[in-house]
C-alpha cells in the first residue's frame, strides 16, 4: 500500500524556535505577513518579541487578534475582513488550535466564494495563502496537519476541512512559549495528543512512516503529562509535551485519527467543551470498545506507554491500556459529560443527531471496529456518567 505524506516544508523544532520567523519569511520568499492570534496571546510579553524582529510589520494594524474558540463561520468572516485590508501574502497563525484554524480557514477562503459548507469534507481545499504557524500550546498538532474544524453558525456542525492549502508551509514549534500554560489547558491539550497517537497508531490508514511517531508520542504523554500538570515550570516536561503534540499531529495527520475524534466534534459542537477536553472524556471507554478490532496493536501500544510488560499476553495488555488510561484521565481531574455540567435530558436529546454527525465526519471509518449509529449513541450514554 502507497502512504500518501505530507509536511510542512520548513520545520523548526526548539527553545526560541519563535525568534526564526524573520528569517522564515525570508526564506520563502514572503515579506506581508497578516498575524492571526487571540486576544490572550496578544497580551503577552512574547508575542511583541516574536514581531518586533520582522521587517515591515506593525503589530498596531497588522493583527487579527479576534479568533475564538472552537472557531466558527462567523468569526472567519471577521478574519477575512481584516485580510482583505491590505495586500497581505501570507498569514502567521500563533496561538492554540483555535486560532491555526481560523488562520487555515483564511487562507482558504481568501479567494472562494461562501457559503463555506460547501468546502468540508470530502471538498479538497488544495489552494489558498502561506500559513506559518507558531504553536502556543502543547496538544493540537495543527501546524503540521492539512485540517480544520470549523463551526458552521447556522446549523452548529464542526465541520471538518481538509487539503494542503490548511497544511501550514512553515513551523516554528518553541516549547518556551507553553511554559505559563494553566493546568486544565495543559491536561486537556496533552491527552489531544494522547488520542493523535494512538488514534493514529490503531487506524485502517496507520503505516510504516507513521507507527514509530505515533509510538514515541505516546511514551511521551504518558512519561511528562503528569509533570507538567505538577510543575508548570519543569522545562524538561514541557520540551517533551511540545514535541510529543507536534508528533501526534505528523502522525495523525498521515495515518487519521478514528472514532475518538469522530465522536469528540459534536460534543463540542452541542455542549461547547472544549476539544482536548471532550475527546479525554471519551478516551477510555471508546478505546474499550475499539480493542477488539486491533488488539495486538493495541497491545502494543499498551507496552510502549509503560501500561504493560513487555512479555505480557495481547489480552492482558489491552486490560492495562484501559485501565491505564482511566487512571491518568482520573489522575489529570477528567470530568465526566455529567459532571462537567451537561444537562442529561439535553445530551439524551442529542445523541442520535450527534451520532449522525460522528459518522459523517468519516473518522469513524478508519476506526479498527466499525461502529453503527446506534452503537456510537451507546457508547455516548456510557461516555455521559
């Protein structure tokens, strides 16, 4: 089988891996760069350091500093107006998921017509502006994946996006830059990657480039997760977790992520929990149910992360992968759907059409076991408490 991989062209991977982005623009040619952030990052004391070095930018009018979470048709279109100011020839996403992917959603759109739900999946988006991105935290991958999710504000579906005009041209991934990240951001964002890994490591698509990066990853979380939820300011941890999510994004993004991820968008596209946040909640008890369909991998996961011994029997090392996992979501304060606040009669309500949405997203496909509506809005009710 023909793997089909993709990565960013420039890739730079360190502390004060940010300060390069001066000499990035000038490496590929780019010199009219429009800054895609949040309001958070903007107050930052980095981010004026990151720009004050690039010739020709004015972090006074050459800012989008608007992006949201879990960003939406709406918010893109706020971006793209303040795109359309200038003659810009290039976006810089810094920030979390949230703003790579208004900043990817831009890029895109720049030259396409709405409405913009004509564009998800299985449209390829193949065209659009440069994106470099400069990830703040440690969890989502999007600078080396060809995704997006993004909102639809009229039906509320997260529509995912895919094609290499989201697939960021450069990369300057600075674990420095995640060091005053607050304990719920750091769990949540390092069990995403969590799930890029194995997701990646299970899939019908996982493949000979991607099983030893999806693997490391995985050792990694499991290894520095927990020390950096403790320690904030352990910069070992945090250079791990920061690598760890750029793994997890290279390896998911050539390999797909599965059910997980599938059920993880309506979640937060219902109940606004965050993703990292809702693709924990269902980490243990989906990859219970999955095990059947890949379990030699699965152990083999198992082992890697240290939940197994190495000479232990596949049945065994699939028991200790879930209770493992139950214990580091329990250790890392996961709430349940309940006790995060959902209100039960509404999650009830929803589960067919958010089971109906986890399947048209496609991931569930590459999932080792294949699931029906009706056994995605099972494992919903078991997910709720």
């Amino acid at each position: 089988m023909i793997s089909q991989l993709n990565l960013p062209r420039i890739l730079r991977v360190g502390g004060g891996a940010s300060q390069e982005l001066a000499a990035t623009l000038l490496q590929l040619g780019l010199s009219k760069p429009l800054i895609v952030t949040d309001p958070f990052i903007r107050s930052c004391p980095f981010f004026d350091t990151i720009f004050d070095a690039v010739p020709g930018v004015d972090v006074a009018t050459d800012v989008f500093a608007d992006c949201v979470p879990d960003p939406t048709t709406d918010s893109v279109r706020a971006g793209l107006s303040a795109l359309n100011v200038d003659n810009y020839d290039c976006l810089v996403a810094i920030g979390g998921g949230s703003s790579m992917d208004t900043a990817k959603a831009m890029a895109a759109m720049q030259s396409r017509s709405e409405p913009m739900r004509q564009y998800k999946v299985p449209f390829a988006l193949d065209s659009g502006l440069p994106i470099i991105a400069i990830p703040t935290t440690a969890g989502t991958g999007s600078e080396v994946t060809k995704f997006a999710v993004i909102t639809d504000t009229e039906t509320q579906e997260k529509m995912l996006w895919i094609g290499l005009a989201l697939m960021p041209v450069a990369a300057l991934v600075d674990y420095e830059l995640t060091m005053d990240m607050p304990y719920r951001l750091t769990a949540d964002t390092g069990l995403d990657t969590l799930c890029h890994a194995l997701e990646a490591f299970v899939s019908r698509k996982a493949n000979a480039f991607t099983d030893p990066i999806a693997l490391d990853a995985m050792r990694s979380v499991v290894a520095y997760l927990p020390k950096a939820c403790a320690d904030p300011s352990d910069r070992e941890a945090r250079e791990a977790m920061m690598l760890a999510a750029t793994q997890g994004g290279v390896a998911f993004a050539n390999a797909s992520v599965t059910l997980i991820h599938g059920m993880s968008r309506p979640i937060g596209a219902h109940f606004h929990v965050p993703h990292g946040l809702s693709n924990a909640m269902l980490l243990p008890v989906v990859t219970a149910w999955s095990v059947p369909g890949a379990q030699a991998r699965y152990a083999i996961a198992s082992r890697h992360m240290g939940f197994a011994a190495h000479d232990s029997e596949n049945s065994a090392a699939c028991e200790a992968l879930v209770s493992g996992l139950r214990r580091l979501c329990s250790d890392l304060s996961v709430p349940t759907p309940a006790s995060f606040g959902i209100d039960p009669d509404s999650w009830h309500a929803n589960l067919p059409l958010m089971a109906e949405q986890a399947l048209a997203s496609g991931s569930p496909n590459n999932n080792p076991r294949v699931p029906s509506v009706e056994e995605i809005v099972d494992l919903y009710r078991q997910v709720f408490s």
